[in-house]
C-alpha cells in the first residue's frame, strides 16, 4: 500500500501552536545499521534564530534534509507551519517547499545564468510571470546589498557575494522558514561575519525563522537565539544561547565549545596533578548580573587570602554577561577549598576542580 498521501489529506498538528514554524516529534531515520536521527524531538517558533550544531557525522545533513521534504523519516512526525510532511507524495510536497527557502555550503548557482536570473529562477519554476519575477529579484538583490550585480554571471562575483546572492534566491518565493546548511563554513572569517550580518538583519526585518546548521560554535554564538546539540543522531542539550555557553551540560557541547570559551593557559594544564597537597585549579562558570559584580571581592572580604586570579574573562552573548575564571586555592587549611567551592556556588557558579598545581605548594 501507498503511504504517501495527497495534499488535500495534509494533517494538522493536534495543539499545534500557530507561531510554531517547525515541529517535530519523535522523528527516526535508519541508514542500514546506522541511526542517522535517533528520536529528534524540536519546535522552532516564528522569528527565531536556531542554530542545530553538532560535529561531521551527527545526523545534521540528514536533519535538514527531512526539513525541506528531500528524505523522508522512517517514523516520527515533521510539521512546516501546522501541516504534516512526512507522507506527502512529491506533488502535495511542492507548495510547502516553497515555504522553506535553503542556502548551501557551496551556493549552488548556475553559471550560465545572470545575478537576477539565478534570484529569480524559483519563481519561474512556480510559473510567476518575467516582469513579476524580475521585479523580486531586484528588490531582494537590492534587500542583499548586489542590486549593481544584477546582469553579471557568477564567475564575476567573490565567494560573499555568490552567498549573498544565494540568500536572495532562497527568499524569492517568501518562504516562513529558512535552512542554511553550513552556509558560512566556505568563507573567510571577515565574509563569514558579513553574511552572518545580513541574515540577523532579514531575521530582524523581515519576522523570517531561519534554522542554521553548522559545526561551528562561533557562528551559533553570533546571531542564534537558541542552540540544539546533536551527537550521533540525538539532541543532547538545547536552550537559549547565552545560558548554554555559560553552564554546558554535555561532553559534545564542552568540547564544541572549547575553541572559543577561555580555557586553562597549556604551561598551567600540563603541570596538574591530581594529588592534593598544592594549590587547587578551580574553574568557575556563570552568568547575569554575578558575572561582572562584586564576585571576587566578596570572596576576598570573607575568606582573606584564600585565592588568586590566575586567568579568565567576560563575554557577553545575547545581552547576558557570560563569564569563566580559572583561580588557584591554596592550602592553608584542609578545610579552605571546600569554604571557596560553598561560597561560589551559593552565589550561582558551577565550580570544577581541575586538578592541583604543582608548582604552587
């Protein structure tokens, strides 16, 4: 039996949230002995920004991919806006599609078509008129900063502005829900933080959920609002981006995050023992209003002499300050890193004990 069905049996979400763009629930999807996505349960609501993070292999490409109707789950629910897509023959599919816009790594542009063709050519496919179509894509290439680049071809244009014009072409048919597939992973740094720019901007201007895939924490910390992890086929932890960098959960997101949160300086790390009997190396995570006040001085004022700054520092994501301080305890009594550790954690702080300096007895 088919268990594809028409549009006209399209179901809807029993409880669905009308500001839900994306809902999934349960979603599986099994290449031979191989979860690719084992149980994936998300919403994303209107307006937001979410970044789906995790390394090569996770299960991202697969999860984009049921996103936009291109594989098809073995089990488990995928809603666009209220409407079920995971049994949608190919014809029922092609109306939601165009609801879900999508930029690529390598901005798949045809090389012999101009700027506004490129732009325009889903709305041509939809069966949108030349002027009408044309009129699109010059506001949207005017929307992406390339109106000057209208007549020329692809290989004119730098890698920023061939992503920029992919952007535009993602937006022709106006979609509510925007995929992009490790869109900036090809760019250099500065570019990457131009087009990093520009989607914060048509987010902001134009109400548009854009769901980022990438394997880059830098670029979740830019401009999402919220972050799921995924590792082997699972989310593994998933909030608001500021609270996730300040108090990760999980061993994937740790080490994900590692590149851009401070960390012990090599010549301290290398010389930790795990034996007491020297300095302790405590590492201490917060945020909010703790984490630029009066932490350390209250510290001193109740235990004298007890630590000593030895690195760290104050970020701020989302608006929220974001802090990791690595201090050194010493060992006046037995009793004094388990005073420090109480005090910190009274106030807020995930406190680790990294291990004991052994060169500061």
């Amino acid at each position: 039996m088919n268990s594809f069905v028409s549009a006209s049996a399209v179901t809807v979400s029993a409880g669905q949230d009308a500001q839900e763009v994306v809902r999934l629930i349960d979603v599986r999807r099994q290449f031979g002995s191989t979860a690719a996505l084992d149980g994936i349960s998300l919403t994303v609501p209107k307006g937001e920004i979410l970044g789906i993070i995790g390394r090569s292999g996770a299960g991202k490409s697969t999860l984009i991919r049921c996103l936009n109707g291109l594989e098809r789950p073995d089990s488990g629910e995928i809603y666009i806006e209220g409407h079920s897509i995971g049994r949608l023959d190919e014809k029922a599919l092609q109306p939601l599609r165009r609801r879900v816009g999508m930029i690529f790594q390598h901005f798949n542009l045809l090389s012999a078509k101009t700027v506004e063709d490129n732009v325009a050519l889903p709305l041509k496919i939809a069966g949108i008129g030349k002027v009408e179509r044309l009129r699109r894509a010059h506001e949207l290439l005017d929307l992406v900063g390339l109106a000057a680049k209208a007549r020329s071809y692809p290989s004119s244009l730098s890698g920023g502005q061939k992503q920029r014009v992919g952007i535009a072409r993602a937006l022709a048919a106006r979609p509510a829900l925007l995929l992009s597939d490790e869109a900036t992973s090809a760019l250099d740094p500065e570019t990457t933080r131009s087009i990093l720019a520009l989607l914060k901007d048509i987010n902001q201007k134009l109400g548009l959920t854009i769901v980022l895939i990438t394997h880059e924490m830098e670029v979740v910390r830019s401009i999402a609002d919220r972050v799921a992890v995924i590792d082997a086929g699972r989310i593994v932890e998933e909030g608001k981006v500021w609270s996730v960098f300040a108090n990760p959960q999980a061993t994937i997101t740790r080490s994900l995050l590692s590149g851009i949160r401070p960390k012990l300086p090599d010549h301290i790390a290398a010389r930790l023992s795990p034996a007491t009997g020297a300095a302790a190396i405590l590492s201490i995570d917060l945020a909010g209003p703790e984490a630029e006040g009066s932490l350390f001085a209250d510290l001193s004022a109740a235990l004298p002499h007890s630590f000593r700054l030895v690195h760290g520092g104050i970020d701020h994501i989302q608006n929220q300050p974001v802090a990791r301080f690595f201090i050194a305890v010493g060992v006046r009594d037995a009793t004094l890193q388990g005073k420090v550790q109480h005090f910190l954690e009274a106030r807020g702080a995930r406190v680790e004990v990294l291990g004991y300096d052994t060169d500061h007895v």
